[in-house]
C-alpha cells in the first residue's frame, strides 16, 4: 500500500520509485531469468506476455513490438495504408498518431474533440469519409476509449477499419468490454509512464482477425514468413525480451493499480467538483485508467508555477493541436478544430498513479484551489 508523504515532500508526478519498491523482487527475479537464459531478442517471456495480455483483453492474438508508435505503423501496413490514402483521427493527441500515417505516404484527416471527454467526436466523422479513406484511428485520450461503437458502426457502413489508438488505456473497460479490444485493431504502448509500462520502449498490438494477426508478426520481424524469407515489406519491429519481462513483473499488481487508479480518479473528481473546478469528464458507460489526470484551467503558466512552488508538478498533454504543428500545418484549414484549440489552450495534468496518497491528493487539489483563486 502506498505510504503517507511528510507535507512538504515534493511530489513525483507519476511515482515509478514507489511502484519499483513494491514489486522490486518480481522485477528484479524476471530480468535475472532473462540474463540467465540469454535470449534477448524474441525469447520466452516475450509470448509468455502476449499469451496473457490477449487473456487480459479477450482478443484472440496479442503481438508485442518495440513501441506503440511502432504498432500504429504495422497496424496500417498490415492494412496497405500508402499513398493517395486518408485516414481519419483526431489533432489532440501525442504526435505519434499522425506522424505514422504521414510516414506512409498518407494523409491525416482531423476531426474535432468533445470538451467533455477530449476525445474524437464520433458525430464529426462522417462529413471527413471520402473515397481515399482507408482507416478511422480514434485515441483513448488520458485512458478513456472513445466512442468506440458508434465509430465501429460508421466504419462498418464504409468498409473501414478502425485502429484504436490504445497506448493511455490499456486496463480501461467500455461497456463491458477491454479497451485493445474494441475494434478491428488495438495499439497500446508501455512506455514507462503508460498504466502498465516497461522501463524502456516496448508496445503491443491486438486482433481477432487471423490474417492481420499473421501480417502483424512478419512485419515485426523485417517482413519475414521464416527466416531470410522476406514475404513482405517490415520493419526491425520486435519488443526485446527484457522489456516483457518487466511488464509480465508489473502485471502481478496490475488488476490492483487498476482498482486504485480508479479509485484515486473518483476522489479526484470528487474534490474539484466540490471546490467548483473543471476537469475532463468520463462517461458512464466507460471507466478511466487515468494515464494522465486533466483539469481546465485559466492562466496556466500562472497555475502551474504556484503549484511548482508547493512541490506540486505538472504536465499539459498537449499544448498544440497537430493540426497547428509546424509540421502538419499544411493539411489544415484555419479555424478547423475549435474545440481542439480551445482545450490545448486549457488543459493541464495532475500528479496521478497508483500509489498516490490520499493527503498528497489533498495538498494537489488546495493547491490549486488557491492557485485558481489567489487572495
């Protein structure tokens, strides 16, 4: 269990030093295993890890690769995503999502967010489907899904398919259903900060489709249906072993850090209702792992300093839309994506994970009562 902080102990904003001294025989026994046997590339535990991660999600295959940026590519390689092509997502989000299908040769297609939820407005969609459409990727922003169905049933009168961009909402249901698990593709990453992180780069893609499943392990692997047998155009792909093992250390406590992240996320709501604040809302027929914990603020840099001063960090995901990034510009018409806008202009993330106290969550929110209202 977590332990109480002294008052004026800074505050780690994601506290992988708290979690490491929880499961630090777990961990450490893994990566020994590792050393000891000496495959590091493509050894036991890495499908020892998909085998349970599928069984945590109930997709029938789960192919681990280095990064969930690297899944998002293989996922729309698999699907032959290329030039010409279009795929629709949202510009609030981390730069990973469009920068992938620009690597194709694709174009990324934005539609505007809720400001409830951040997430991809699924009532928007329609209007942006053309005939060079091929995907929809929607995100689970701050480890909520999106309205996963809805998208699916758009998706299906159009013969698209839907690649949920996973990699904050790993654990989340929707109802009643895992998030990984929700459309034609799931992609979600274990960087170190995610709900269930390794300590380096590492990802994992999820299917029911046998025939993507089989597509999604040769490009892994440099596109090779056996060895020196290149059937198709990959990438150097694979998730090292000792990575997995990390993860496979991590998941023994992972169902627990689920029940706490959700229990520290309905406090969390409690108290900047109670204290008249805004915050990112959840729907009702969904959870949060809150891989980041969102308010909406005014003057943000002041906020933000007031709370540094009391030891508090904090964090803005994401500043700019992409569509307003030097590098995506292009592919955007002025004044597209209001609501976007409007949230990178307001957002900011709070100290969140599991082993988050509750007086440390009391010192987060007085803080920023204060910094949001000053004497």
């Amino acid at each position: 269990m977590p332990t109480q902080s002294q008052s004026n102990d800074p505050i780690q904003f994601i506290d992988l030093k708290a979690q490491y001294a929880a499961i630090r025989e777990a961990v450490n026994a893994r990566i020994q295993t590792v050393l000891d046997h000496g495959q590091y590339i493509m050894g036991p535990e890495v499908g020892e890890l998909e085998q349970k991660l599928a069984a945590h999600t109930g997709a029938k295959h789960c192919i681990a690769v280095s990064s969930g940026t690297e899944a998002l590519l293989i996922a729309m390689m698999a699907l032959g995503v290329g030039p010409g092509d279009e795929v629709i997502t949202t510009p609030f989000t981390f730069a990973a999502t469009a920068e992938m299908i620009v690597l194709l040769g694709a174009t990324p297609v934005f539609v505007d967010i809720e400001t409830a939820t951040c997430n991809i407005d699924a009532a928007l969609i329609e209007d942006k489907i053309t005939a060079r459409t091929k995907a929809i990727m929607p995100v689970s922003l701050y480890g909520q899904a999106a309205d996963m169905d809805e998208i699916n049933e758009l998706a299906a009168r159009h013969d698209l398919a839907v690649i949920e961009d996973a990699a904050q909402s790993f654990g989340a249901d929707y109802r009643d259903r895992k998030s990984c698990n929700l459309s034609t593709i799931g992609c979600t990453s274990f960087f170190p900060s995610k709900p269930l992180g390794c300590y380096g780069d590492g990802g994992a893609m999820f299917t029911s489709d046998d025939d993507l499943a089989k597509a999604f392990r040769e490009i892994r692997v440099h596109g090779q249906s056996k060895r020196y047998v290149h059937s198709r155009v990959g990438v150097g792909g694979r998730m090292d072993t000792l990575q997995c093992a990390v993860v496979l250390a991590k998941l023994e406590r992972f169902n627990w850090e689920i029940e706490r992240r959700l229990a520290i996320g309905a406090r969390y709501n409690r108290l900047i209702d109670e204290a008249g604040l805004k915050r990112v809302h959840q729907r009702q027929d969904r959870n949060s792992v809150y891989a980041q914990y969102t308010v909406f603020v005014e003057n943000r840099e002041q906020i933000q300093a007031h709370l540094q001063s009391q030891g508090i960090p904090t964090a803005v995901h994401y500043p700019v839309p992409l569509n307003a990034q030097p590098a995506y510009a292009y592919l955007a018409a002025g004044n597209a994506t209001p609501n976007s806008d409007w949230a990178a202009a307001h957002v900011m993330s709070l100290p969140m994970s599991a082993d988050l106290t509750e007086e440390q969550q009391d010192r987060i929110v007085e803080a920023l009562k204060a910094a949001s209202w000053p004497a």
